[in-house]
C-alpha cells in the first residue's frame, strides 16, 4: 500500500508538471506592432478599425483562448527614417509581426529589416506593385496590388476607344511605381501614356502644379489619370477647375486615392466635389456586400458619430489584425512557443560601436508565422481573405464610381476575373470568364461638362504651329498632285481630297504646304517618308505608296481609291478570217474531242455486237457503222438502236458531254464572228516572267522592288519611265526596237494613261489589291496585316504631327467615308480624273480559248462509265465462257489453249441468241406473245 501511494504521488506529479509546461508555452501576452502614419485619411480611419478588430478578437473566447493580442502604434509620418527606426524599436519589444507600414515608400525602406529579423509585416495600404514577395518574402499584402488598379484604369481606356493618355503622379515609389504598370497594361491593349507629369513629394506647390496643367491644356490627350495622395490630388483637380480643364471634352480618371479620401471625410465631401471633380471617375477597392460588413458600418457610425467616415482600407485593417490573430492561434495551438535570439552576425559587424544592438532580436518562429497566415482562408469584412500561389488576395475587384453632384453613382465593376461589367464580380465567379469586348459594359456616364455623351479623348494642339505638310513635286501624272508655276501652292486631286477631309473634322488643322523635289524627277518617297520620321516634314500629301517598311515609320488611314498593280501592253485587232471556225477549240481540245468520239463508238460496238443486228455484218460495213455511229451523235443523228442496257448507259452519257461541247463552241464562235477581238502575245504577270523581254515601270514606283523582290524578274530587264508620254513612246516602240514590251504600274496611272491611248489595254488581272487613302504617321489600326510582301497599300496624304497611334488618323478616316457617302469623293474623281475616250470603242481582248481542263470532268465521266461497262460485258462473256468450257472438258477433255483461245473469240462474235419471250397460253392452248413484247416489235417495225 505504501508503494502503490508513492506511485500515485508521482503520476500527478508528473502530470501536473505537464500541464504547468503546456500552460507556459501560451504566453498571457503575444505583442504586435503597428507602424502608419496616424494622423493620414488612411491612418486614421485604420487606428480605430484596429481598436475596434482587437476588442473583438481579446473579447472572443473560441480564438487565441488565454492570450491577449497587444498592439503597439508607431507614428512614421510618411518618413522612410522614421518608419526604419520605429521598426528597430518593436524589434526590442518582441513583436512577432507588425501591422504596416502604411506608405510604399516607407514599406521600401524597412522590409529589409523584416527579412533579416524574420518578422512578418502586414501592410494593408501599401499597394505598390513593386513589392513583390521574392523581394521581400515577409511582406503580406493585405489589400489590393496597384497592378490590378492599373489594369482596371486600362481596361476603361479600352473600353471607351481612347488611345493616349496623359498621367499626373507623385514622384516616389508608390506613384512611380503604379505609373510604370499602368504602361505596361496600357502598351499590352495597343495604347500608351502620351505625357508624363510629376508632382514632387512633400509640402504641396500650388505654383509647380499650375505649370504642369498649363502644359497638358496644351497637350493632344484629354484623357488625365490623377494617381497621386489626397492632399496633392486635391490641389490638382482645384487648378485644373480654375483653368477651365474640367468642362466638356476632358476626362478624368482618379485611382483609389479618391474615394478612400471621399468616404474617410463625408463632411468635406459635398463642397468639395461640388467644387472641384463633377464628372470624375474614380476607383475603390470592391467589398462584397454582407451582414457582417452592415452590422461592423453601423457600429462604426454609432461609434464615430459620423465624424470619420469608413473607408476600405479602414475595412482591411480590420481584416487585417483577425488574418494576423487566426494565424497566432493556430501557431500556439500547433505547439509551437513564441522565443527570440540574438542575430551574432550583428553583434560581430557592430562590436565595440556606439549602437546598443542587444536588445534587437530574431522572431525564431516567423517563417511558421508566416506560412499559416498565407495558408489562412476565412471571409472577413472584405470578403474571402485567401492567398493565391503569387502571395497576392485571390479575386481582385474595384468599383467605377462617377462623382455627379454631391454623390458617387456606381458605374460598374472591373475584376480580373471577368473584366467590366455592371454586375458585381461575386455574381460571375461561378460562371466561366469571359472578356470578349462586347461583354464589357458600364453603364452610362456623366462626363465633365455635365455631358452625357463620351468625349473623343483629344483635341487639336492649341499651340500656334503650323504643321509643315510637303507635297511631291511629280514630273508625270500631275493630275493627282502637282505644283502651281510660280507660286507655293498646289493642286490636284490628292490635294482637293485632303482638303475636304480636312474642312470636315470639328477642330481646325492650321497646316502649309512646302514643295518635296527638284520638278525635274519623281522624288524618292522613302526619303520623304524618312524626313517626316525624323520630325522634319510633319506629313506629306501625296501618291506615296504604303510599303512595309513605311508602315514601321508612320501609319495610314482608310483607302479611298480602289488600287492594284497591273500590266498594260499593245494590242492587235484580230479578223475573222477562213478559219474562224476552230479558234473555239485549242488544238488539244480538237484532238481529244475526235478521239472521244472514235472511242465511245468503240465502245458501242463492243457493248451491241453480240445483240444487236445493226451492228453486226462484214469487216467493212462494221467499220463503216462504227465511225458513222459515233459521228453522228455530235449532230444527234445516229439511226443505229442500242439495245443493251450498258450501251444505252454509255450512250446516255456521251450525249450529255456533246451538248455540252456544242454549247460551248458555239458561244464561243458567236463571240469570236460579232465582237472585234483584240490580240496580245502577253497573256499577263506569268508570262512576262517567263520571258526575257524588257518591262517598264514607274520611276519612284514601288512595282520596281515590286517585280524583283517579289516575283523574281530581273532588275536588268526593268527600264525606268517618268511620264505617260514616255509610256507611249517605250511601247509603241517595242521590246526589239529598244523600248518595252509591256509596263506594270499602278491602276489609277493605267487608268489615266488609257483615257488617251486606245492602242493599249490593261492585260490579265490585278496581282495586288490595294487601296489609296489618307496616311498619318500616327494611325496603324486599318490594316493590321498587308500581306506577306511588302507592297500593298497606296496613300494620298502623311500626317506625322503627333506621336504613333494619334486619333487624328481616325477622324481623317470618318472624313473619307463622310466624302465618300455624300457624293463629294466622286465629284472630285470627276474633276480630275477623266473617262476613258476608249470605252466606247465595242472591242475587246481575246478571250481565252476552249481549253481541255474545262471539260476535264465531262470527258473522265464519260470514261469512267465506258470503262464500267466494257468491264460489266467482257466478265458477263467470260463467265459464259467458263460454263462452256467446263461442259466441253467433260465432253473433249485435254484441249489444247489454241482451241480454247478460238471459242473465247467465237464467244465475242457470236451472236447473242434471243432472249426468251415471256409468253402466255390462251384457252385453245395456242401460245401468244405478251401485249408488251407486241408493242416493241410494232415500234421497231415503224423504226
């Protein structure tokens, strides 16, 4: 009894000393600090979001059970020194993790401490994209990355059509940084950021900011996205009212700066909306709506008494410290004890300093810490809080608010999930993604100015220059563009085009014209095109042909005249003559046609000798029978029945092919004996590079790179020609004369050069389709491919005034289409370009003869069937054969092959006895023929 007492002393002992030692490992105590800026929008609205979330959670009994969560408030005052040295000090404290910081700039500073302390920070309002987990592996963003809010900004650029933007932003990290990713997202959806203004960080410089407004009135965008903090923001949108830039034609779009400062502040907000922003958009962080967020709102109200408005980032700190106190409470529940050691390498680099560096120590459980917050996956405030594989919140959303009077409507949503749409995200997460364009939609917006209808996004530049437009100086084909004797002015029908293009647009272009050549050649256009490249022309009107390198320098807007290389050559009046008769047919044609006929003659034969009587007889008259037979039917005429049921088939279908070929050739005489035919050795581009004779082309053309690089005609076959007097004269002339055989050039030159010379026609088919229209060095969107060669498109008009992918180009093109639906392009084709004096001259080129590959499918029908049938009768023979050879070896057996190759030829022959008749018995017992035997012999008779 003694012993078993001792024992059982012992054991609880024992057990009393396990529970005493599983106590410890729970502090009374875990500490948090909190480093923001406390006296910012966003900070504080967070300090009593904070406050609120720690009550909360001390005063929750099913988390962190026994443990009290303390956090520690640090003021940084937007200072990166500050921000580190209070950072230093919580390192003294032993915090296992801090709250913040609250400014990228200051995140930037101090996140190296957290890596070499091993202490977590969870920032919920540091949104530079910039800090990036593989930086800074401790850092936990909290809220939503700018990466997202600038691919929101992008998609809205998109969505309304705009393609350059001006942007305002604070010059350090956080503005700098979510400028560069609104450029990426900008540059991936074909737009970019045509000006860039900073505004320098610190105290706020009404003057500095006066100077760069006054520089963007002066820009082409309208379009400004203000990405800055509200004090700066504010003193921006109050300038740009008092210079008139928030009326109708701008835009204005504010990132989440913005509304955090509009809903932190609601007392400030009627004046200064109704002031400075009407028609702003803005973005907010996007909370789905819940009972828990409407239960903590009207808490914060009845707490606040409406003094401080909550913001989202009010709502992620709260968040916040619950993601941090869930993952402390699974870290002690997994039996983990909170401990700190000194970091040697510190006291060995600072011995013997004047640095107090004993009381820094290292969280020893903070990669644990970490882990488990990332792991954490719960639904706050804000919605689901979870992390994704990029350490970023799972189903980033904002808002499009719309400052209208003295409230902010809500235009739609944007989330990366299912881009724009006027239905909240949580709505289409379970549906498929879908970001076709024509599933993005917001719903209407009012616009500064009080206008409901979008702006264009850009204006004309209002800064007095003069765009200097050059204008070729041609030698030949003035009609398009040349220049008045004496004078700076020039005429044409490029120029009437672009002037009317012009007078149509809704702002004025002030432009000059300024001559490009000496008069005495053609200019080089790829100079030309060069020089406005570099700035020193700002656009061209001209016949300047769109190539692909051109197209990498400047850009082009809608063709307006239909355009194309052609080959334009002599041509000879053919007469009817004796022969006229066979031009139908090519010699080919001819020589299968007869053989043809010969053939399915043949065939008959073959398929009726055996039954038929018409075909039977001496050598002669069977030869004679079969050559009358098969010539007859081109006329429909044979007298010969067919009586087998292959013959008729193959008859049947030989018929068919001679209509057809009758048909044929005679609309092909027809034609050939009532239109003058006109005659060419050239048939088109094929044969002029088969052969070896002389081409000409236009000087300065691009048919000249044209015909060597893309077809593979030797340059020293090719001979330059400058004028349509010296089209004439090369071609009349001759390739054996020393001129040329024929000329490729363009179509509206050929066109223009046919008005006067009849002698000449276009041969063959256009073999590049292209267009003329309007070019800006600004506008590539018309033509997103031209083809696999280099020469596609020819233009009229460069305009290089503005940076690549201007809208200038776009409101040229509508201008083209305005001129082309009233009738004014048309009159101005009139004017210039006149009609060709040879159209009513009733000739034409030689059409292509009757050839075998027409009939190719009628002749291997007609085959086909021949051969089908021939088969189908020589096997119905050779298995008559066999039966009759079988009873003749039982009769004679062991006959020779001889005798055997004679009865198969006897068999062919031989004719085939008559098929019995179907005959019936009458009463008197006399057999009678059937009424329809009766009536093929009566029709046979009359035959």
């Amino acid at each position: 009894m003694r012993f078993f007492g001792i024992l059982i002393v012992s054991c609880s002992l024992l057990y009393s000393g396990r529970l005493n030692a599983k106590s410890s490992a729970r502090p009374a105590v875990v500490n948090v600090g909190a480093i923001f800026s406390l006296d910012s929008t966003i900070g504080r609205v967070a300090k009593l979001a904070i406050d609120e979330a720690i009550k909360d959670i001390n005063s929750n009994s099913t988390i962190l059970r026994g443990t009290r969560l303390d956090v520690h408030f640090e003021n940084t005052n937007c200072s990166g020194f500050l921000g580190l040295a209070e950072a230093l000090k919580f390192m003294e404290t032993d915090a296992v993790a801090v709250i913040g910081p609250q400014s990228s700039v200051v995140a930037h500073t101090i996140l190296h401490v957290a890596n070499e302390l091993q202490t977590p920070f969870l920032s919920f309002a540091a949104t530079d994209p910039t800090l990036s987990s593989l930086q800074f592996p401790y850092f936990i963003r909290t809220t939503q990355s700018d990466l997202y809010q600038m691919a929101a900004v992008a998609d809205i650029i998109v969505h309304y059509g705009w393609k350059e933007v001006i942007v305002i932003f604070l010059d350090d990290d956080y503005g700098r940084n979510g400028l560069s990713a609104l450029d990426d997202a900008l540059a991936a959806e074909n737009c970019r950021i045509s000006y860039k203004a900073g505004i320098p960080p610190g105290n706020v410089n009404q003057s500095r900011i006066m100077d760069i407004l006054v520089k963007v009135a002066l820009m082409e965008s309208r379009v400004v996205i203000l990405h800055t903090y509200p004090g700066h923001g504010f003193a921006v949108l109050s300038v740009a009212n008092y210079l008139g830039m928030m009326g109708d034609g701008y835009v204005w779009i504010a990132t989440d700066w913005l509304s955090s400062a509009l809903d932190s502040a609601p007392f400030h907000r009627s004046k200064t909306m109704t002031d400075t922003m009407q028609g702003v958009l803005v973005l907010r962080q996007h909370t789905p709506d819940s009972q828990q967020k409407r239960e903590f709102t009207s808490r914060w109200n009845d707490l606040t008494g409406g003094s401080i408005g909550l913001s989202t980032y009010g709502l992620y700190a709260y968040d916040t410290v619950w993601l941090l106190a869930q993952a402390i409470d699974t870290f002690l529940n997994d039996g983990h004890s909170i401990s700190f050691s000194n970091d040697t390498r510190l006291q060995h680099s600072l011995k013997g300093g004047s640095i107090n560096i004993e009381s820094i120590s290292i969280f020893d459980g903070g990669r644990l810490l970490l882990d488990n917050i990332l792991q954490s996956d719960f639904v706050g405030l804000t919605g689901r809080i979870k992390y994704g594989p990029d350490k970023s919140l799972v189903f980033p959303a904002y808002e499009i608010i719309n400052v209208i009077g003295t409230s902010l409507h809500r235009v739609g949503y944007w989330s990366n999930y299912s881009g724009l749409s006027p239905v909240a995200p949580e709505m289409l997460y379970s549906k498929p993604p879908n970001r076709e364009s024509e599933t993005q939609q917001l719903n209407s917006v009012i616009w500064p100015g009080e206008s409901a209808q979008t702006p264009r996004g850009w204006v004309f530049p209002t800064n007095g220059k003069l765009l200097k437009i050059a204008v070729p100086r041609r030698v030949g084909y003035k009609e398009f563009v040349s220049q008045v004797p004496g004078t700076n002015l020039s005429k044409g029908f490029c120029i009437d085009v672009f002037t009317a293009a012009v007078n149509l647009l809704p702002y004025a272009v002030p432009y000059q014209f300024i001559p490009f050549g000496n008069g005495l050649e053609n200019p080089n256009y790829d100079e030309l095109v060069s020089l406005i490249h570099t700035g020193f022309f700002d656009g061209a009107v001209g016949d300047i042909a769109i190539v692909t390198n051109r197209t990498k320098l400047v850009d082009f807007t809608q063709p307006f005249v239909a355009s194309g290389l052609v080959v334009v050559a002599p041509v000879q009046k053919l007469n009817s003559g004796a022969w006229a008769f066979l031009r139908p047919f090519s010699r080919q044609m001819w020589g299968v046609t007869a053989a043809f006929f010969v053939f399915v003659g043949i065939v008959v034969w073959i398929l009726e000798h055996r039954i038929n009587d018409e075909f039977r007889g001496p050598p002669k008259q069977q030869l004679i029978t079969l050559l009358w037979f098969s010539l007859s039917t081109l006329f429909f005429a044979h007298r010969e029945n067919t009586v087998s049921t292959l013959g008729r088939l193959v008859l049947l279908l030989w018929l068919f092919v001679v209509l057809i070929i009758n048909s044929s050739y005679t609309a092909s005489l027809t034609s050939i004996l009532t239109v003058q035919q006109l005659y060419s050795p050239i048939k088109g581009i094929n044969s002029l590079k088969d052969g070896d004779d002389p081409i000409g082309y236009q000087v300065g053309s691009y048919a000249e790179h044209y015909l060597t690089e893309g077809i593979g005609i030797q340059k020293s076959r090719l001979k330059p020609l400058g004028s349509p007097e010296e089209y004439a004269t090369a071609l009349q002339q001759g390739a054996e004369n020393g001129g040329v055989a024929a000329i490729v050039d363009e179509l509206p030159y050929i066109e223009l050069f046919l008005a006067s010379q009849c002698k000449y026609r276009i041969i063959g088919q256009e073999f590049t389709r292209s267009g003329w229209g309007f070019v800006s060095e600004t506008f590539p969107l018309f033509f997103p491919s031209l083809g696999s060669n280099n020469f596609a498109i020819r233009s009229c008009i460069f305009l290089q005034a503005f940076p690549r992918d201007s809208p200038l180009a776009t409101d040229l093109s509508t201008a083209i289409l305005t001129l082309s639906e009233n009738g004014d392009l048309q009159r101005i084709t009139d004017k210039w370009l006149t009609t060709s004096a040879c159209s009513s001259d009733n000739t034409e080129l030689e059409s292509d003869r009757l050839h075998l590959k027409s009939f190719t499918g009628l002749y291997l029908l007609c085959g086909i069937a021949c051969f089908i049938a021939i088969l189908i009768h020589f096997l119905q023979i050779f298995r008559k054969y066999r039966q009759g050879a079988a009873s003749d070896e039982h009769d004679q057996p062991g006959s020779s092959h001889a005798k055997r190759l004679h009865a198969l030829l006897s068999l062919i022959d031989r004719k085939e006895p008559q098929s019995k008749r179907r005959r019936t018995d009458n009463p008197s017992g006399e057999i009678v023929e059937s009424k329809r035997d009766s009536t093929l012999d009566s029709v046979a008779n009359v035959t």
